[in-house]
C-alpha cells in the first residue's frame, strides 16, 4: 500500500502542474541577468528564455485556447515558437519571472472556474477541440520537458543540481 496521499484527478493534475512551474522559477533565481540569458544550445536556448517560452504557452493554452479571451495569440514565427525563446540584453531575471508567474496565477484562476471535461472555446490549431483535463496534463509534459532543460543549463552554470 502506497503512503503517498490520495487526492482527486483534479488536485493530482494540479499539484504536478504547480511542482513543475515551481521548478522552473527556481531554476532560474539566483541567476545573474547575464547567465539566465546566456544561450546554452546550438539551437539558442538560454535558461530565461525558456521561462520566457513557458509563459506564453500558459498565456496561449490557458487564456486564448481555453477562455477564449480577447487578447492577441502569443507570439510565433512560421510554425514553431522560437520567437517566444528569445530574450534581449535588457530583459532581466525578475521582469521574465514575474511574466511567468501572472501567467500561471491567470491560468489557476482560468482553470478553477471549470470542470475537467470543459471544452476550450477555441480549438487547439493541431489537436482541435481539447478539454480542461487534456490542457492540463500537456501543460504537465510541457513544462517537465523544459524543466529537464532547465536542469542541464543550471548545472552547466553554476552546477546545481535537484529541485534547487
């Protein structure tokens, strides 16, 4: 029998949601401006830059697909998100943090005036109509994905390892 507590489909979804956004903010606290913007791939990807990604993939998932608010889509360039990568030498840790987390705080608030099986009032552009629930777990995968990004750039700054 397993000790770890038992909670609902809901505060599961939620509850790794929320570890995995926290991840992120701290893997980039701490960081100079200029290290969090260092870019640490061949395919330019920098530890503030990937925060600055999650951001708007809460503001595009949560805002414009499932509210269906009247706000611009995030930014694209052709069919992939690079653009949402970069960063310039003027933006700073705290700035692209606290983007992030008003986005997240937004997507909370979006997401708790809904039940799981509430379809999004846009579909997705390459999944079509998604729910709450799918919404949530491609939130999960997406942002332990960059996470584990996250983690190897760290570690290459300054060699912290874990959930810091």
């Amino acid at each position: 029998m397993s000790d770890a507590p038992q909670k609902d489909e809901r505060q599961l979804l939620e509850g790794f949601l929320d570890m995995y956004r926290a991840t992120a903010v701290r893997k980039v606290l701490g960081l100079s401006d200029e290290d969090a913007r260092r870019v640490m791939t061949p395919s330019g990807l920098s530890p503030l830059g990937v925060l600055n990604h999650l951001g708007w993939v809460e503001y595009q998932w949560f805002r414009v697909t499932f509210a269906g608010e009247d706000v611009a889509p995030a930014p694209r360039e052709h069919d992939n998100n690079a653009v949402q990568f970069e960063v310039n030498d003027n933006d700073t840790v705290s700035q692209v943090v606290t983007f992030y987390e008003n986005e997240c705080a937004h997507a909370r608030e979006v997401a708790a005036s809904a039940e799981l099986v509430t379809s999004s009032v846009n579909e997705s552009r390459y999944w079509g109509p998604v729910d709450l629930r799918w919404i949530l777990v491609h939130m999960i995968e997406e942002t332990a994905r960059h996470v584990g990004h996250l983690d190897l750039m760290r570690e290459s700054i300054d060699g912290a390892t874990g959930y810091l």
